[in-house]
C-alpha cells in the first residue's frame, strides 16, 4: 500500500517536473522511486522472515519441534541372557547408504543436519577410487571400505 502510493506520488510528480520543465520536481519523483524500492525490499525481506519464523500475533517466536516427543517407553523387565549369548551385530544392510554433497569429501547418513534438504549423492562402490571420503563427525555414519561401499562393521 505504502509502495503503491509513494509509486503514484513519483509519477505525478514527474510528470508535472515535465510539464513545467522543472528539474527540482524531476529530481523528487527520482527520490521517491527510490523510496519505494527501499519500502518494497523490506517487506518482502519481512515477509520471507515471517514465512521462515512463525511467530504470534505479539511479535513472539513460536519455536516448533520438527518432530514431536515420542511417548516414553515402559521400561522391560529384565531377563536373564546366557552367559556365552554376544548381542549380534547390526547388518549393514540395515544402515541407510550413506550420501555426501557433491563436490564434498565427507559422507553422511541420509538423516544428518547436515545434509537435510539438501541435493546429495549417494556414495557408491568403487565411484571415487582416487577420493578419500572421511566420515562426518555429526552424525557419525557407518565406516567405508576401501571400495568405497559400506563396510559389515556397525559402529
């Protein structure tokens, strides 16, 4: 609204600056162009910040969870294991592959902050021979082989 109007003072200011061949006049529609640049930037600045931040009608930021609280799990009652019985190790199979952004030397599990939202490539067997990729120290993915593939050790 504010940009609309100070849009329409310029004009008629420019016009009349012409009419009367008055350069002052000219010289103020320019200014209050300006302004409504200056004016229209800011709102949209604004509004992109509103639509990034929720806020209340107060001006408060509203911070949401992205994921709510999982309801806490009742507590099993112990059991006895056998003594000789090792807890079996995790198949990679199980792991997500691991990604990295392209361009980056360092790989991710699909999840990580890191990465989240972001283009990624997924990182394949044999892809990069002469890259070492090093793990992100973040989310901590499983180790790679020397291959390049996820290794069968779990973390």
């Amino acid at each position: 609204m504010v940009t609309a109007a100070l849009v329409l003072l310029a004009g008629a200011l420019l016009l009349a600056g012409h009419l009367r061949d008055d350069a002052y006049l000219v010289a103020v529609a320019l200014g209050l162009s300006l302004a409504a640049v200056v004016v229209e930037s800011v709102q949209v600045l604004r509004a992109r910040r509103a639509a990034l931040v929720p806020s209340d009608a107060g001006g408060t930021v509203i911070v949401e969870d992205a994921e709510p609280d999982p309801e806490p799990e009742p507590e099993p009652e112990p059991v006895e294991a056998p003594e000789a019985a090792e807890p079996e190790p995790t198949p990679a199979q199980d792991e997500p592959a691991p990604v990295r952004l392209p361009g980056r030397t360092t790989y991710h599990r699909p999840d990580c902050p890191t990465v989240r939202g972001k283009a990624v490539t997924p990182v394949e067997a044999g892809a990069e021979p002469d890259e070492v990729l090093k793990p992100c120290g973040r989310c901590r993915p499983t180790p790679l082989d020397r291959a390049g593939a996820a290794s069968d050790e779990s973390r």
